[in-house]
C-alpha cells in the first residue's frame, strides 16, 4: 500500500539536441507507479539532460512524455513541475531563506497556503527527514547531508507523484551519503515513483525495480537490477560496471 | 614662515570659515542630501528596470537597457548635467511653470546613477548560481516568478557594498549641478563654499566644504567595507556532524 499518491511516468523516442550535439537520441524510460527506476551510465551520457526532459525544464526536439498514460506536452509546464519534485547534485537550497522558508515557500506561493500553515506543514515535512530542530537555520549551517534531505523534504512537501534524484549524493562527503540513501530508500519502499540518476551501484541494485544503463545518448541495456549487475549483454555495458565495481 | 603664514590665511582662515558653516549646516547641507537621496532612490528605480532589461528574453529590451547604459556610462557628468539641465529645462517650465533647474538636477543625477546601478544590479542577478533558478522552476514556479522570489533578491544582496559606493559618488556629483544656477535657497555644499570664496577671495570656504563632504563620505566608505567584510566571512558557521542521519526513517533501522 503506497503512502504517496504516485503516478507511472513514461518517456517515448526522447530527442534532443543542442547545436549540432545530439544530446538524446530516441530514449524511452517506463517508470511504473510505485516503483524505482535508476539510470546509470558515464558523465555525459545525458542521463541529467533526461531528468530535465521529462520535468520540462528543457523542451524536447522530439517524442513524448506520459503521466498516467496521458501526454503533458500541451500541458502548462509549471504545473506539470509542481507534480514531479525533484532533488540536485549541488541541493540548490535557498541561501538567503531558513530552513523553514526554502519548504513554505512553494506551499504558499503555489498551494496557496497562509503563512501559518505552510510552516506547519514545513516543520512536518522537517520532521519526517529528522531535521525539525534546524528549521530556523539557514542552510550554510547544515551539512551537506542535512542540506540534501532539506532539499528532499522541500519536494516532499509538494506531495508529487514523482520524485527525480540527479545524482544526488555525489557531491557530498562519504560518511554523510549513508543517511540521504537511507532517506531515499524509505521513500522508494513507501511506494513514490522514482527516477534516480546515480553513481551509487550499490543503491541502483539493491534498491530499484529497473535499471536503465545509458551511453552517449541511448539506452544501451534496461532491466531488472539482478539481470544488468550479474548478466550486462552489451560490451559498453560490461566495461563500464568493470571500471565502477 | 611667510609662505606659511600666507598658506594658513588662504586655507584655514577661521573667520571666513565660521561665517559660511552656518549656512552650509541650514542650506548647503540639507541640499546635498535631497539631491543625493533622491535621485539615488529614482536611480535605483531606473536602475533595477535597466537591470531586469538587460537580462530579458527579449531582443529589444536588452537592446534599449544596452545602448541607454553605454551613452551615459559614457558621458562626462557634466555635459549629461549640462545638456539635461538646459535642453530640458525649458521644457519643464513651459509645462509646469516652474522655474527652478532643481529638478532638472535631480533628473540628471537619477538618470546617470540609474545607468550605474544597472550595471551594478546585472552583474549581481547574474553572478547568482543558474541552479536557484532550476531548483526554483522544478517547485512549479514561472521564469518571472523565480526570478522575483529567489534569484533577484540574492543579487541584490550581493551588491550592497556597490550599491553604498554608488551613493557615495552621488554625493560627490551632486556638486556639480552649481552649474544650473541654482537658487539662493536651492544650494548645496559646494556651491554655497564656492559663493563664500569668491565674496572674500579666500579659499577657506572650499576646505570648509570639503569637510562636510568628509563627514558624509569616509563613514559611508567605512560601511562599505564592514559590509563587505561581513558577506565575506558569512555568519558565524555552525556546523554539526550529521548525526541524525543514520537514523532516519523506516528503511534505515531495518
């Protein structure tokens, strides 16, 4: 049973280019309701730029995205965003609001809450990440781990129907990873629908339903993690797990 | 000695300077302080459009913020005063009846500071990293929106000692509107020395003004430096282990 009224997110014979660099070339991804999809690959592959596509910060050259099985090309893209929460590298935290603020402020501005209750639902977002007590912090003051699972929360707190994770424990130091995949796990067994570009092998095998391998554009291999770990079809696939592992 | 002595008369002849600081506290003061507030309020105004021109999605708006900034970044400030205050006076007076280039200083003054501050405020929005606007717009919030919530409000933030720099050299330009033949009553600092000078012919009315000017300026400039210090250092950090991060939640216990 899903704590998250998720939703099953595709992408369909994705195209996108910029100038003559041809940055996505046909990818398709089915992330069903519930359900973790990750999607691995070496730096430049367009595993980010397919994050931005299917939230609609970048516009597709070509193809389609569906949310529960309906096209939201035509949609407004801001509302589309408001349904897909999504987590950065860098956190991309406020700095010049608290801790508290960097979550009501979308609650207030785009949910239309008053003052009171956006904060309200700020500290409880807070709490669900352990984090009530720095809610009146500024974000320079939190870890980097503290910071991430702000950012989480700040997502959260739009209850989406989808979550995107862009690699999101790569800058952080590595005692202070353990606890952002610990969150991530928690919400990907509570039932959200996730995509979750990463370099964390360990997350991608033991915690998602799908992996999707990708290379210089493409999706080279997809399936189940016990699958593409212990039995990689392709070459690129097989040497780019022999450098990472 | 004789060269000293006459230095002393010249500069800090005490009588002269005692009869002008009265009037230099009553007008010349307060007047330099009009001019320099006001047209740095309208300057900000004309500044901070300029600013989100010139970043804009559209060709035209830069374009116009582009050419507005490099003519009067360009100029010397006292053609821009001379040429506003003469070519537009006129104008002014025929509309409204008004005689005094008091305004016309005024509009001179915002119109070059605004050219400045944009310059000031561009650099600030651009300088703020391109992830707050992407975080901002993956909440659901429009380009317009982020950029008002979030992305201008921390280049500003940013360019405050600038800003306060920018002030300073209003004051000292303030001087030059002397040149529009301002009124008795209309007068700032440097004018009301400069009049006192020339009645006496002696030039302890001018050190006189540049003292008022010290004492408006060199406290600003120390202001600057402390809030640029301050950003510099941030607020006193205060890190924690992340101690409760291996605890969170369901997943992490079982």
């Amino acid at each position: 049973m899903s704590e998250f009224a998720s939703g099953t997110l595709s992408a369909k014979n994705i195209h996108l280019s910029f100038g003559s660099n041809h940055v996505l070339r046909g990818i398709d991804l089915h992330v069903e309701k519930g359900t973790t999809a990750s999607v691995i690959g070496p730096s430049g592959s367009g595993k980010s730029t397919l994050l931005r596509v299917m939230n609609r910060l970048i516009e597709p050259d070509q193809g389609d995205i569906l949310l529960d099985g309906r096209s939201v090309l035509k949609d407004n893209p801001d509302e589309l965003r408001r349904r897909i929460g999504m987590v950065f590298q860098q956190f991309n935290l406020f700095p010049h609001k608290t801790v508290a603020e960097n979550i009501s402020l979308a609650l207030r501005k785009l949910r239309g809450m008053s003052k009171d209750e956006a904060r309200d639902e700020a500290l409880a977002q807070l709490d669900l990440v352990g984090l009530k007590h720095k809610a009146d912090a500024r974000p320079a003051n939190l870890s980097g781990g503290q910071q991430q699972r702000v950012a989480i929360a700040r997502a959260l707190a739009m209850k989406p129907e989808v979550m995107f994770f862009d690699e999101a424990t790569s800058a952080l130091d590595p005692e202070l990873v353990k606890g952002v995949l610990a969150l991530m796990t928690d919400l990907a067994q509570g039932g959200m629908t996730m995509v979750v570009v990463t370099h964390e092998m360990g997350f991608s095998r033991n915690v998602s339903d799908i992996v999707t391998f990708m290379d210089a554009g493409v999706v080279v291999e997809s399936g189940p993690p016990e699958k593409l770990f212990t039995d990689p079809q392709t070459e690129r696939l097989q040497g780019f797990l022999s450098d990472v592992l | 000695m004789d060269i000293l002595n006459q230095l002393a008369d010249t500069f800090f002849d005490w009588e002269a300077m005692g009869q002008v600081i009265p009037k230099m506290f009553a007008i010349g003061l307060p007047n330099t302080l009009i001019l320099a507030v006001i047209s740095g309020i309208i300057g900000t105004a004309i500044g901070m459009l300029l600013a989100l021109m010139g970043i804009s999605r559209n060709a035209a708006a830069r374009w116009i913020a582009r050419i507005y900034t490099d003519i009067l970044r360009g100029l010397p400030p006292v053609l821009t005063i001379l040429v506003i205050g003469f070519g537009f006076g006129p104008v002014i007076r025929e509309l409204t009846g008004s005689t005094s280039p008091y305004p016309m200083a005024i509009a001179a003054l915002s119109l070059m500071s605004g050219a400045y501050i944009g310059e000031i405020f561009r650099s600030g929005i651009q300088s703020v990293d391109k992830g707050q606007l992407e975080a901002t717009r993956a909440l659901g919030f429009s380009y317009g929106s982020s950029m008002r919530l979030v992305v201008v409000p921390q280049g500003i933030r940013r360019v405050l000692p600038a800003l306060v720099n920018q002030f300073i050299a209003l004051i000292k330009e303030s001087s030059l509107v002397f040149m529009l033949g301002l009124l008795a009553t209309e007068r700032e600092i440097f004018q009301i020395g400069k009049d006192a000078a020339a009645n006496s012919g002696n030039l302890s009315p001018y050190v006189a003004a540049a003292i008022f000017y010290l004492a408006l300026t060199i406290p600003l400039t120390h202001f600057v430096n402390w809030i640029d210090a301050r950003m510099r250092a941030g607020r006193p950090e205060k890190k924690e282990p992340d101690e409760a991060a291996a605890v969170v939640g369901k997943g992490a216990q079982a």
